[in-house]
C-alpha cells in the first residue's frame, strides 16, 4: 500500500458514468466518495438548467471547493473517490496541486453512445442540449498528466473490476463484501 491516501478523480463528459463509476469505485475500496454535481454552486446550477454552458470564470470556484474537500479529506488520512468533470488540463492542475499523487480515470466514449445513455435520464441540472459543449471543452489527459483513460461501453461492475486490478492505489483495498460479491 502507498504512504499517502488513495485519490483518484472519475472524469468525463456528462453522461459518461462518471457518478455511477465513482461512487461503485469507492464503495467497492471503502473510500470515501464526493459527487462533484453537489459542490456546484446554485448559480452554476441555474445556468446549467437554462442550457447555458459554464465557462471558466463559472468553474473557478467549483474546481476550488472540490480541491479543497480533497486537500481535507487527504489531511485526514481518507482516501478519496471524486466525480467530477475536469474537462479541462488547468482544471486538473489545481487538483493536482492538492494531490499530486492522485489519478485521473478518465471515461470516454463516443458522443453517440454518451447521448444515447443521456437520453435515458434526467438530470436535475444538466440538460441533454449541453453534450456538445461538454465534448467541445473537454481536453483529454496528456502524457504529462497521471490518468487511465476506460472505455464506457463496458459495464460499470466491469470497469471497477478493472481499476481495483490494475491501478496499484487500489490493489488489495477491495472489501470483503465486493470480493464476495465478485464470486
């Protein structure tokens, strides 16, 4: 096991997984989990709501909340699980910042499979119109950033699996219960 707590960030375009993933990741390791869509402030949420894509002065101080409930969590010795979009590489700078040993999964898929999931959903603040500007903005992780990039047209148990296998911050923190449950 590592000398400092596991952190990894479940990033991608909206529709990709990431709540899904993130969430199943951290209960299948018991890490702690943060849904990033909780930090947003209301005016972000009501901008979303209206169709109106964020820019980087709106996601300035939703990226400085999350960096911060990480930099806490990681304080108090937790391992984190973040679901959060970091779309964009400076986005992922300041995470980075707070823990440079942390991992960026990144979920990619094509934006038809992506639509196809949205069209089956309701978000609360999120409308489907918004896709296009999420796959405009998005940067994908460089070779200068520590990232796995998982393709979501696998099954959610099959992605965890895959993680808690091959990225060593997770190696022997599956629960009991998952590996029963992997039986």
């Amino acid at each position: 096991m590592t000398a400092h707590p596991p952190c990894a960030i479940v990033m991608g375009v909206s529709g990709s997984g990431k709540s899904t993933i993130g969430a199943a990741l951290a209960q299948a390791t018991g890490l702690t989990f943060i849904e990033g869509d909780d930090v947003h402030p209301e005016d972000n949420k009501a901008k979303m709501a209206a169709g109106v894509p964020l820019g980087d002065d709106d996601r300035a101080p939703w990226i400085a909340d999350l960096a911060a409930l990480i930099r806490a969590e990681l304080a108090a010795g937790h391992g984190v699980v973040v679901a959060c979009s970091a779309l964009r590489h400076h986005y992922r700078d300041q995470f980075t910042a707070e823990a440079p040993e942390l991992v960026f999964i990144h979920l990619s898929g094509p934006l038809d499979l992506i639509a196809s999931r949205q069209a089956g959903r309701d978000h609360e603040y999120m409308p489907k119109s918004l896709l296009a500007s999420q796959f405009a903005t998005l940067e994908p992780p460089g070779e200068d950033e520590r990232h796995v990039e998982i393709d979501v047209s696998q099954t959610p148990d099959t992605i965890v699996r895959h993680l808690i296998s091959t990225l060593p911050e997770f190696a022997g923190l599956a629960t009991k219960e998952t590996e029963t449950h992997r039986r």
